[in-house]
C-alpha cells in the first residue's frame, strides 16, 4: 500500500488504502486546502517525473532540491561533519539516485527538522539512510506519520555534535526549531533556519510569522522571545527554506533589527 503524500503542504502519511480525509496539517490555519480541494500524490509518482538537484552552498554544505516543484519547494541541507553528517529539513523526493549521490557525501548520520510543514517524508529519509529523525516534543501531535525512528527532544537546546546545535525558537509553530553550525561561513557560524526566521526578499532582514500563507502575525512577547532565544549564538550567515533565501552577512544584526522593526511595526511605535 502506498503513504500517500498531500500535494499541497508534503506532509507523508502512513501507508493505506485509500489516502486520508483530510490532511490534518493543511486545515490548520497556518496552511490551507487547495484551491483544488484535497490532493494527494505518492513517492512512486514523484519518482516517475521529479528528481533532486545537489548543490554546494559553501564548503561542508549542500542543498537538495525537487525539480519541478513540489508542494512549497523547499530544500533540504545537508552539513558534512566529521561526527557525522546532518540533514537538515527534508524534501518529498528521495529516491535512488538521491541516495547515491549522498552516500559519496558520507551519508547522513541524522534528520533534524525545523517545523511541521516541513517534516514531508523524513520517515523514508531516515529508512533510506538508518538515520534518526530529531523533532522537538513540542511539536509531536503534528507528525501525521509516527515511526520509531524519531526521537522527540524537549527543552531549549540539544547539541548534534562538532558545533552543531538545535534551539527551540517557538514562534511559527511551539517546537519551531532552527540548527546553529558553528564552523559554517568560515567559522563564523551559520544560522539554518527555514521560516522559523525566515529571510525575505530584501535579504539585510528577516521575518517571524505565525502563518506565511495567511499572513498571521506573531505578537510582540514571541519576537523578543525569539530575538533573546537566538543571542547568544554567534553566526554571519543564514540559511532560509529555499534555494534564494540566504542573508550571506550580519545575520545576528538582521535578526536584532528585524525583531525591533517588527515590533515597532505591530505596536505602532
């Protein structure tokens, strides 16, 4: 039988006969139904007419992306380390070559993921590469596919090893979880963030939203909780959800100025 995979957000759910009704994660008001009504497509399809493309961000980091877009087109990263590699995030493709191409990168020793919407097929990801899959417990009642390998963590902050580190920032979603790589840009630091701080188009800044979609704001107590969450870590650059979203410098300025020019913005100060 297959997991079915909803069209519009990615989320996988378990294997069944029929695919469910409806998808949990897209009536909740952070995503939406398509315009199209509920739509559901399989990894064999997607297999059939997509692939993934790799790419070097920078060295010990590389970006896997599905072409043509699927569901809201992110892509996935993964850091090279010699405590063994990390992907962070996932995309609904993964297939042979995929697998293939990874393994010459040395594999992936373990899955972290940042947020619901992009869980995707992190349990065939991390059958793929008998990897674990780190969520953080916050957000447990959102994985619509439960699987031993994923470990809930709990708290502020958990250490993957070599300088790696997942924060719980909250904000988008109460687990939202963004990973500081402390030997990226150079040694630097690299913030790898999704949209739980998400890079806009004018890249000096970022943003924090409760939904993208429907343009939910959050309130002025979760900025400064995300903005004081984040200070003590050091990083130059940040790594947004997608191919382009990437501030290359200042990133601890861009998130400092972007919370108080959001809060400005929400308090009419």
């Amino acid at each position: 039988m297959p997991a079915y995979i909803c069209k519009t957000c990615g989320s996988q759910y378990p294997e069944s006969s029929m695919p469910p009704d409806p998808c949990p994660i897209c009536q909740d008001e952070r995503q939406y139904v398509g315009w199209n009504g509920q739509e559901w497509t399989t990894l064999d399809e997607l297999r059939a007419g997509h692939r993934n493309e790799i790419r070097a961000c920078e060295a010990d980091l590389f970006g896997i992306g599905t072409t043509p877009q699927v569901a809201i087109g992110q892509r996935a990263l993964l850091i090279r380390s010699s405590t063994g590699n990390i992907l962070w995030d996932c995309t609904p493709l993964v297939d042979t070559a995929t697998v293939e191409a990874v393994q010459k990168l040395d594999g992936i020793h373990g899955i972290a993921v940042s947020h619901p919407h992009f869980y995707s097929t992190m349990v065939e990801w991390a059958h793929a590469f008998d990897a674990p899959i780190y969520v953080h417990a916050a957000d447990r009642p959102h994985v619509m596919r439960p699987n031993p390998a994923i470990t809930y963590w709990d708290g502020e902050s958990k250490p993957l090893g070599e300088g790696m580190t997942l924060i719980n920032a909250g904000g988008h979603f109460a687990g939202g979880t963004v990973l500081h790589w402390a030997a990226g840009a150079g040694g630097r630091g690299v913030l790898l963030s999704a949209d739980i701080v998400n890079v806009v188009r004018d890249r000096r800044y970022v943003s924090f939203m409760y939904s993208y979609p429907n343009l939910i704001p959050l309130p002025a107590r979760t900025i400064r909780q995300i903005a004081a969450t984040l200070e003590p870590f050091r990083f130059q650059r940040i790594y947004g959800g997608w191919w382009d979203s990437i501030t290359p410098e200042g990133g601890e300025e861009a998130v400092r100025l972007s919370a108080e020019r959001y809060i400005r913005a929400i308090e009419g100060t």
